[in-house]
C-alpha cells in the first residue's frame, strides 16, 4: 500500500463517521468527551488526524467483523530536526509509525508488506495472542523477505497501552520501525481530558520523542486543572530514560498497560526498553513547562536544549475552576 | 573440594532423603508439591538435581545441627554457547555457583576454599548477620589469600531469594563467582508450581542467564494455567537490564526477598545490579514464549538471538482447567 | 557572597537561635527530637552546621517576612579524595551547595551570583511554582551572564525533599553546581532520630557522594534501634545508580518528595537522574555498613572500595531495647 493510499483514507469520511461511532460505543468517557470538546481538545480523533503530539491514528477497514490495518515497512529520509535528515526505517511513512487504537474485544488483523531491503517481522508487546502471531522470526514465524507480506490476526484482550515494533534486530527497530498500540478498554480507561504519547527512541535517529528533537519535537497543550494522560514508551533500542516534567509532579496510573492497584506521585519516572507507563498531570499554572529525560546528555548540548525534550504549553482553565490550584 | 567430590555427594542417598524431609518440613506448600510431582515437575529437588534452569542445588552436610557447606572458588573454561570459551571463575565448577537454599532459623556455615590465583572475599548480599559475617575485606575481615580458607556462619533470619557474590572487584565477580541464596520461610512462601532462577550477567562472559548465552541458555518448561515462579537476579557487575516476557503480564510479588505489599503486574521489569525479584506467571497459551531483556543489543545480534534470551516451552495443562485462559 | 561572610554568618547567635525555634515550629517532631538530643545526634541543627553527612545548612536573613538565600556560583579547585583535585563549579564555595531547608507555607527568595566564567541559571526541581521562576534559560528566563545576578522568589508549598541544580548543561551541574532542597511539611513530617542525605555525582568529578569519593567520603553515625532517615538524590549528570546497604533492608518512604501511599523495603534501589528518595533503615546490629552503588565500576577498583562508596558505624543502643533486634 502507498503512502499516497493512506492519505486518501484518512479522509475518507464513512470511515471517519465510523471511528467516531466505535471511539464512543467503547465506552471512552462519551459523555465528557463531548462536554471537553473544545476547539483545542484532541478528543476524539479519526483516523489520520494528528493526535496533538505528532503522531496519528492508524486507519482501517472493516472485513467481515474483523478491523484491517494495512503496515508497510520502507526506508525513508527523516527530518528529525530542522536540517537533520537520517535514513530512517518506518511504517507508512512515518516516524513512529500510526497509533493504533483498537476496542477491547476487537478482533484485528495486520497486513504486513515488507519493503525493506532486508527481512523483517513485526511483535505485538505486551499482547495475550496465539504463539504463532507473536512476531519472533525464527521462534514463531519465519523471517518476512524483502516484497513479501504477512499477516497478522488476533483478538485484542489486553487492554491499555502496549506498542508494536520490529522484533528483528535493535538497528531495526531503532531506525522507526514501532508504534503505540491502544488498546481502549470496554470500561474503567483512564479519565482524562487530553491524551498524548511520548514514544522514547535513542538509535540511529538520535534522541527523539515521536521521531523528533527538540526543537522539532511537537508542542503539547493543556489547560489549568485538566486532567492530562500521558502514554510514556521506552522504544529504545538501547537505554533506560529518568522522564521529568516541570511544574510539580504526575500521578503514575498503569504500567505496560495495566492499571496500578495503589498510583504513585513523582516527577521523574525512570522508562526502560520495553515499557509503557501511563501518567496523569494536572497542570496547576500557565507556562510552558519542559518534559524531558534528566539525563543532560539527552536533552542538552552547550548550545541548549536538545533531544528529549517537549514543552508543554498550558493555558488558563476554560472554565472558572471552584479552588485555586497550586496556590 | 574437588568438583567430583561434590559429584559424588549429590547421590548419597541419605542426604537426598534428608533434603527431601527438610524442604516438605519446611512447608513448601508440601501437598501441593506431592500433587503436582510429575515427571516434568522440578519440586522437589535434591542436591545436585538440575532445577530446571541450567542450576543445581548446593549438597551440604549437617554437623552438631548447622548446615555446613563447602565453596570453592578456582578459575575455569567455561563455555558460553556453542565454541564460546571464555575464562571464568567459579564456586565448586559451575557457573553460577550452585544454589544455596536453606531454611529460616538455620544456623549455616560455609567454608570457603579460595583457589583463585589473586584474593578474594564473599558476601552474602540481603542478610541481616553479625558484621563480621558481611564478606567485605578491608572492613569486616581480611581478604581471603590464594591457597587460604575462610569460614562464615550465621542464622538464616532474612527469607526470600537473596544472592552470594564475591566482594573483591567486579572483574572477579563478573568472571561467574555468584550464585543464587534462598531462604525458604517458616510460613507464606510464594506458592507455584514451578521454580525457576534467572541470573542475568554482563561481564567478561559477556550476557549470560545462569552463566550461558542463547541458544546455549536452558529452556523452561511450564504448562498453561501453572503458577510460575522465576527469581531475577542482578548479578551485573555493571548494568540495568529491562527483563521482558513475551505472552501476557506477570506479577511481581517479592524484591530483595521481601514480598511487595501490593504486588504488580506488568511485562517488563527493570532489574539493577544487586536487586532481586521474584516474579510469578501463569502462561495462558501454548507455544515457545521468550523472556529476555529488552535492550536489543543484549539479546540480538543481526544474525538473529543471542546473549540474554531464554524460552518457555508451554504445554497444554495437565488437567482440565475450569475456565478458558486467554480467551 | 564571599565564603568568607557565609562561615561567619553560621556563627550568628540570633540567627541560630532563630532557625531553631522555626524548626521547632515547623512541627519536626519537636519532642522526640529533644529527647534525641544527644551529642552524637544530628537533630536539629543551625545554619552552617556540618548534618552529619558533610553537608552544611544554608544560612539565610528574613526580610519583611521572606527568607533570603544567597548562592553564589563560582569555579573552585575541590579535592574529591586525598590527592584527586577536580576543577569544580560551587555554589558557595562547596560541592554539593548548602542544603536549603525551609518549612511548608514558607515565601523564600533566592539571590543568585553568577561568577562562573560561562552563563548559568537555576532550576527548583520538583517545586510547584510561577512558570517565570522555574530556571530554564530560553524558555522561562533569559540565561544569567557572568557577573550578573538573577533573583527568584516562590512560596514552598512542595514538601519533601527535592533539589535543585544548575538547568544550563550537564557539564555545568556535573562539575558541582547542585544541592538539597528540603520543604519541612506542617503535619506529618517522616520521623527520624537521624536525618542524612546522599547526592550521587557521576559527571566531571568522579563518583562522588555529597562531593566526595570513598575514602573521603563522611563516614555516617547510627546507633541500633534508630530510624535513620537517608536522602538519597540523584544528580548525575548521567547515570542509573542501583544504591544497596548491607546489613539488612531499608524501606523506602517517599520519592520526589512525595509519601508513598504503600512503602515498600528493599536492599537496593535504582536512583536515575533527577529522582529522589526519602529511605528509613533501623540498624539491627552494631558494626560498619557499607552504603553503596551496586555497580562495581562505580564503588570499586581492583585497589578496594572506591567512588561511591560511605561507612555506617553502627553504636550500641544508647538505651535498653526491649526487644533484641536481629536475632
């Protein structure tokens, strides 16, 4: 599938209306999703709409009950900051590669065509599904070669947030080749008026935050006293990441997807290879705030900051809040 | 000691007998280990028995009621993997050394026999002793000289899985001189089917669990709907490895020999050097499942596995279960 | 500043005695530290007075009901061991800088004195606070240049521990321009005969505790029985510390600041850059302790103990306990 075929999709408007009818039948929070619906929210999103942190939302196609997704794995020239192009790897043309975001009970498939000039095969973390769709060429499959295809299905039970990515070698998957898989469950998601993604890479694209680095990585918004998800994921290949956000602290709700029985307050999170966390920050003053990993070598050069960093810009509440926040 | 002194104790009969009566006294959840004793179990072990994991329990003797057992360190040609010589050291031939499993309220004695070619010490990483007991030369006793002897002896008072290692310098530690310290407590062991340790290494072996890199790393076997029980180990001597099981979640129930009031469940641990974790899985699918640390430089190559990669082998369960696991 | 003026203002009659009734008021468990008052104990303790850990409290004047800090950043050759002197960057003439403790509710203003040969400007780590007070040069101020001086002003409304550190580069804080930054709570303070922190370097310095590396590192005091309370607070620049104490386990109380809503114990904690973690170990046994990173390379060599590396001694109980500890 071409990159040119997915941009037609993704305004294809049956498809659109569709996503928005599945998005509120998933039971995420339909009611105050409306209610939050202002011009800068980013809830909810269709297919192909960027997600208000870079990345955007896989689009498929429905078959006989079951939601198609189409990968195509290519090289690619990627600007991960104003004049610094890397030979990247990706999935439909992107850095990392579309979101996607299923229901909890969805069955799925993945149509895989390898365009790469070497062989390949894509691992679903942190999923419940049969072996042999597990993705480990040589383990459960064999290797995906270079004009081949391989397809992918499996029921998705493992709810919240977990990532796909090339399980080939880490030079691979360093290159682009993951993406955040969304796994939104039929009841109790995390309530929150904005939903981001920090995808975490350190190979050969250098320090970046959903493909890029500072200043090119994507600005966040939020306003005073929202509630703000964000879905931290280690892609590595190769380091463990202190995640630290200015202006006060976050509430960790979930690791690798699943819900913490007792959420805990910090400000700096440590982000292995192979992690998910999904924090929770309610912003309590107007500013811009940096999010970045603390590890000054990866946010920061002598010229200034760098790499792993994002700012978030907070407004003023959209409404009158009862309490001051942060007195 | 010779190592084939420490062969011919693994077969004497009375201690196996011995070992047999303690460990059921001990109150392994005893019935459970009768019911579940099939010929592919590995509870209960004897002295000598593989644990399933590549390990073996360590033989000891008991003399006017304290357990008393012999380590001797000595350089080695070890084998990593397949035509992977590499020059170790090691406690009684093996890396790691053999497993040191004693019950709470044991007083236990260890004679050290230093055949290294250069000093050494060792400590026992997680137990509350007398602090001339710690293993730290220079602090708490003089360094062990080659040819000399040291003896230790204290009370096991610190349950759970905790660790011994030489205290010298992580180049001798690193060449294999650790092993894995168990203390079984009087009451509320963790229960499972399966008892598995994981050792993680990243010294001059090169990325070792239990002293061998993939493909030479002993598969695990369990069956679906069996709790499983793997104890990680940091052995380092110099990284952070985020430890990944492919095929669901785990729950992290015990670090460093303490159970977690809340435990949690996730897909990826981080393990330091010095931390242990015990961890329990119950595998809802058949098929080949790998566990292996997350950072891709650790556990591939670009011919594919390699270093840190173990895999479980899940067969069907035993006995019919109630209800359908993984859906 | 000069350092001149900061040794003799710690002498200041009337500002001792003022601190020590503000401390007294901030609730820090007035009467059991009284009670704890022994000559070897380090509760409480007036401006300028070494806390045990080789640390100083900074001295401060109230003006118009604001506590008024001076820090002054300047180059300094440091000896980090007996021999090794390092070029370093203080504030105030020490690495770490003084240990700012100030009570909950407090309006705090800090006077900061770049006489650095390079531009700098510092950042409140965890503090909730005016977006224009945070210390990032380029975003939220405009960088401080050399002879210049640049006056922050917040209310602490944050408590626990923190820290705060030089946002410029890694290079400028790893060379020492970093130090404790403790917010007494009203209510509820974590109870503790003994009050220590422990600031892990990893830049330019070397390994260093408190700006020290074994052997020069503050030996520490504890007595068996005691709560010790131990700060440890990740500078970095750059790296993962896995912190272990022998002679048993410690629970961990707090992180970034924040109580946790479940401790936990352990024997040996990850501290990243930029995190910190508020611990409590109550020693069992008389002796020496090491307290130290787990990572050989970081606390040994083959010449013994070395970088980050500090000695417990433990002393008898001053008084009977009712209960043997340790067994």
């Amino acid at each position: 599938m071409s990159t040119e075929l997915v941009r037609k999709r993704k305004v294809l408007p049956v498809l659109t209306v569709l996503l928005s009818v599945l998005i509120a039948l998933a039971g995420v929070t339909a009611s105050s999703v409306l209610k939050e619906s202002t011009s800068d929210s980013v809830l909810p999103a269709a297919a192909g709409d960027d997600l208000g942190d870079g990345t955007r939302l896989a689009p498929y196609e429905v078959v006989g009950g079951v939601k198609v997704f189409r990968l195509r794995a290519a090289p690619l020239s990627w600007e991960v900051s104003p004049g610094n192009v890397r030979q990247a790897f990706a999935y439909n043309g992107t850095v990392p590669g579309p979101v996607i975001r299923v229901n909890e009970g969805d069955t799925v498939r993945f149509i895989v065509q390898n365009d790469l000039p070497e062989n390949t095969a894509l691992h679903w973390h942190g999923m419940d599904l049969p072996n042999d769709q597990d993705g480990v060429p040589g383990l459960t499959q064999p290797e995906i070669e270079p004009g081949q295809s391989f397809t992918y299905e499996w029921k998705a039970i493992s709810t919240g947030t977990h990532w796909y990515h090339s399980h080939m070698h880490g030079d691979q998957e360093g290159k682009g080749l993951y993406g955040s898989l969304e796994v939104v469950p039929r009841l109790g998601d995390i309530v929150a008026a904005r939903d981001y993604r920090l995808i975490i890479g350190d190979g050969p694209l250098g320090f970046v935050f959903n493909g890029k680095s500072f200043p090119a990585t994507a600005p966040l918004r939020a306003r005073v006293g929202e509630r703000v998800r964000i879905r931290l994921i280690g892609a590595g290949p190769e380091m463990i990441h202190p995640i630290h956000l200015h202006g006060g602290y976050f509430e960790v709700v979930a690791q690798d997807g699943r819900r913490l029985p007792v959420p805990q307050q910090m400000d700096t999170l440590l982000v292995g290879v192979g992690q998910t966390f999904d924090i929770v920050w309610v912003p309590t003053r107007v500013g811009k705030w940096m999010i970045h990993c603390h590890i000054f070598s990866h946010a920061e050069t002598h010229h200034g900051m760098a790499g792993l960093v994002s700012i978030f810009n907070v407004d003023p509440p959209a409404v009158g809040l009862p309490l001051p926040l942060g007195g």
